[in-house]
C-alpha cells in the first residue's frame, strides 16, 4: 500500500493485476465513527477510473492517480448509479483527462449523465463487453440492487474482478485493502442498521447472474475488496436478502 496523501491517509493498492483501489477513510461528525470512500483504477491502453469519488475529494483522488499515470490519459469514468461519491467530481475529471467519457448504463445516461455530463456518456446495453487494451469489462444491469433504477456493475473479466458498488458495503474508517476474511457480516449488519436497500423483488436473480460471472474479486467501494469464492458470497448475500 502506498499513501498518497499524509494528511488525510488517501493510498492506493494494486488488488489486482493492473487494477488499483483508492482509498479514503473519514471520521463522520457528531460521534458516528469512521467511514472509508474507495475508487478503482484500471490501468490499461484505455484506462478507466470506476466511481468519481465525491467533488470534495477530487484533488486527494487525483493525487493517487497520478501516482501511478499520468491523469490526462484517463479515458472511461465509471459510474454505478448517480450519487455524489460516485460521479460527484465528473466534470472535474472530464476537465483533467480531456479524451475521456463518462461510462455508464443506458438507464443513466438517459436520465442523468447525458443532462449532467459535460461530455455525453458511453453508454452501455445490459451484457455489453468494452476492450480496454489487456482488460475487458462487461456491463451488468442491476435495476434497484442494491438501489437506484439506473444501477449495475462492471466485471473486469480477464482477472475476474467484480467492481460491485454499494454491495458489501462495510461500515467503519479501518478495513485493509484487500482481505479473505468474512465481508457479508459486517455488511449485513451496516445494512441493517441503515436499510439503504430497495428490496426489490428481482434481487435474488440479479444476485445469481453476478454469481454465474464467477468473480474472484469484489471490489467494494466501502471498505475492504474481498478475494475467494465470489459466487459463494454473493449466493451467501441473496440468500441473507431473501423475505
């Protein structure tokens, strides 16, 4: 792990071959404990950057960035759904990589990133495959799980890395980067403590699908990535959603 920033404790981590999670870790007010944004970076002959990060962070996540390239070369900006920590600073990383796009489902694009977006979005069907040199990811509708209409997932197929969003969100400011131990309790009790799910009824065949990709990785943008049985664990998280 390389830290990028010594006063806020921004790093960066390669958990994969050529895909890089960036982490910051934040004390929420009023008492509330700690909470950890993460982005991840696919270094390739078209990188891409999955989740923005919120706007405020922009200059930390930009910071880890160029440490590993240059940020001008970045030409995809991932996004899952629309919400601040995940496209909140676009337009500030579509100022600095000047060649990129944002990347995201049909259903976002049409309803927010294509209105947002100081640049029209690439956007992509459910299934769709996007060559970035020796990576390849694919695109998975995820309607409501675990919320917004517009959400999915990107699975990097080569190295079987599932960037997987809010799921198996963790609460808390310490996680290390990439760990084999138990992730579905501690995200199961953030969400219950939270209830940030939509609960929609297509859970559990949306859940199946992700496993059927066979993951080996699941990238989380809270808290740590995780490393084994992916379709075990998802399977293990329908089954914790299920009435």
């Amino acid at each position: 792990m390389h830290i990028t920033n010594q006063q806020s404790g921004t790093n960066i981590h390669e958990i994969a071959d050529g895909i890089y999670r960036i982490n910051t870790a934040i004390t929420i007010p009023g008492g509330a404990g700690g909470f950890s944004f993460n982005q991840f970076l696919i270094v390739d002959d078209a990188p891409l950057l999955f989740h923005s990060g919120p706007r405020k962070m922009f200059p930390l996540v930009r910071e880890a960035v160029a440490s590993v390239m240059p940020v001008e070369r970045l030409r995809y900006l991932g996004l899952s759904h629309v919400e601040a920590d995940e496209c909140g600073s676009l337009n500030e990383w579509l100022a600095a990589a000047p060649q990129s796009a944002p990347l995201c489902g049909k259903v976002a694009a049409l309803v927010s990133i294509d209105d947002m977006a100081d640049r029209p979005a690439r956007a992509l069907e459910d299934g769709e495959t996007l060559v970035l040199g020796k990576h390849t990811v694919r695109w998975f509708d995820t309607p409501h799980l675990p919320h917004a209409w517009e959400c999915g997932f990107l699975m990097e197929e080569q190295t079987r890395t599932l960037l997987c969003g809010d799921l198996f969100t963790q609460g808390g400011a310490e996680h290390p980067a990439l760990t084999q131990s138990d992730i579905l309790g501690p995200s199961e009790a953030f969400r219950h403590a939270m209830d940030y799910y939509s609960h929609t009824q297509n859970a559990h065949a949306m859940l199946e699908r992700l496993a059927a990709a066979a993951p080996s990785t699941l990238a989380c943008m809270h808290g740590s990535s995780w490393q084994g049985d992916g379709a075990q664990l998802l399977r293990a998280l329908a089954d914790a959603l299920a009435p």
